[in-house]
C-alpha cells in the first residue's frame, strides 16, 4: 500500500511539473481575434503619429538649381558624400528644436514646428523656403529617433529609426521579437515628456493595442519586455529532473531492500 501511494505521489509531481514547463499556444499568439482593422480605428493611429517637440534635431536638405543657395542649408560638405550621413555629424550640424518650439534656418530665421508631424514641418519649411529659392525641394527627416528595448528580446539594445514613425511591432522586430520567456501581455512602455515620464502597459495579445496611443512610439521611448512568471520554474527544470529520478531510484532500491 505504502508502495502505491509513492509511486502516485510522483506520477502527480510529474505531471504538475510537465504541466507546469508548458507554454500554452494562446499565450504566445500576437493580436488575438483579429478581424479587418475599420477605417475609424485606422484614422485614431494616424493622429497618435509623432509630432516634433523641443530637442528633436532635424535633418534639413533643399534641393534647387542655385548651387551656392542649397550649401547654405544642406549638411553636406566636401566631396566625401558620407559626411553628412553619419550619426553624431548629423546631430552636430543637424537643426536642433528650441526649448519655445522654433526651428532657426540661414536666411530665413525662426519657423515654429513644434507639434507638427515630419510631413507637416516638411511643408511648412518648404513653403518659407520657396520665398527665397525659385521652385526649390525641401526634404526633412527626424536624426534623433532611437528607441531602447530591453529585457526577454532576442537582441536587447537601443535603435536608430530612419523612418518618420516607428510603431511597437517594427520596433520589436529590430531587436528579434520576443523570446519564448517574453511576458506577451504586459510589456511596459516608458515614454519621456515635458512633465516627466509617463508608462504604460502594452498587451500584445490584445488587438487594442493598434488603437492605443503608445502604438506609435516616440524617439528615446524605452520597452522592457518581462519575463513570463514561470521562467525561473523552467530555468530550473533540469535540476528538477534530476532530484526526480534520483527520488525514483531511491524508492525503487528501498522497494527492492523491503522485499
């Protein structure tokens, strides 16, 4: 009797165990229940796109046939064609927002930007612009938007973007999705602003999360993926098999002794 009762114990403990090693499928799929995304949700993620504010550093070219007009604007310099196109280059010679919001250009001076999307601003310069240089092209670009995403990820790290805007599953992409430890459906989003820091929760497993506000990040947005509650458990599962067929020899040896 003593017999049966042990060996049930661990026949119980196993399947606890093998139960509790499982990662269930309905964890690990992205945007559940997801049906064709309708037009009024589509046009709140439109208005959740980035839009500039004081710090940002703007990459400013303009394009024209007055050679000597464009050098007074364009970072390049030189004839190595790489010169402007590098980082810390960029940011030196790039055009820095001011704490009040205004962008200052040779010639034409101060042009308020703040809270103004890239394509916005693109226009509003272009339009300032054209006073001076005869059917010139303005192309504006963002230098600053990086992005830090740590924690159950396959590369941990920060992340330059060089489009206009960077949503939540590119910028997971980038650092090569979640492992198979990532908390799926509780990251956390912490997100700098002129008040402080702001956080937010993001479900992954949730196809609300293309309607949220945090969807589209914003340049030094930081992600933390957590890990899944029971990683520790499975860290150490090995261990656990171990002390369970050490404890299965023993009470086979014990049962053979008592025979």
């Amino acid at each position: 009797m003593q017999r049966v009762r042990i060996q049930g114990f661990l026949f119980v403990l196993i399947i606890l165990i093998s139960g509790l090693s499982c990662t269930r499928q309905k964890n690990m799929l992205y945007l559940q229940n997801m049906v064709a995304l309708d037009s009024a949700s589509m046009h709140i993620n439109e208005n959740n796109k980035y839009k500039i504010t004081s710090g940002d550093v703007l990459y400013v070219k303009v394009l024209s046939i007055n050679e000597n007009m464009n050098k007074l604007f364009n970072i390049e310099s030189g004839t190595n064609v790489n010169y402007g196109y590098n980082e810390a280059n960029m940011y030196i010679n790039g055009y820095m927002i001011s704490d009040s919001g205004y962008v200052c250009l040779p010639i034409i001076g101060n042009v308020q930007v703040e809270g103004n999307t890239i394509e916005e601003v693109q226009r509003i310069l272009s339009e300032k612009v054209v006073e001076y240089i005869k059917d010139a092209i303005v192309i504006v670009k963002l230098t600053n938007f990086q992005v830090t995403i740590l924690g159950e990820v396959g590369r941990p790290g920060v992340y330059t973007n060089y489009d206009k805007n960077l949503n939540l599953f590119e910028a997971l992409g980038k650092a090569g999705d979640l492992t198979d430890y990532g908390n799926r459906s509780n990251l956390l989003i912490v997100r700098q602003t002129k008040t402080g820091s702001q956080s937010f929760r993001a479900n992954l497993l949730d196809k609300a999360i293309l309607t949220s506000e945090f969807f589209y990040l914003h340049p030094n947005d930081v992600i933390y993926v957590e890990p899944v509650r029971t990683k520790a458990w499975k860290m150490n599962t090995p261990n656990v098999s171990i002390i369970l067929s050490s404890l299965t020899t023993m009470i086979v040896i014990l049962n053979f002794i008592t025979r």
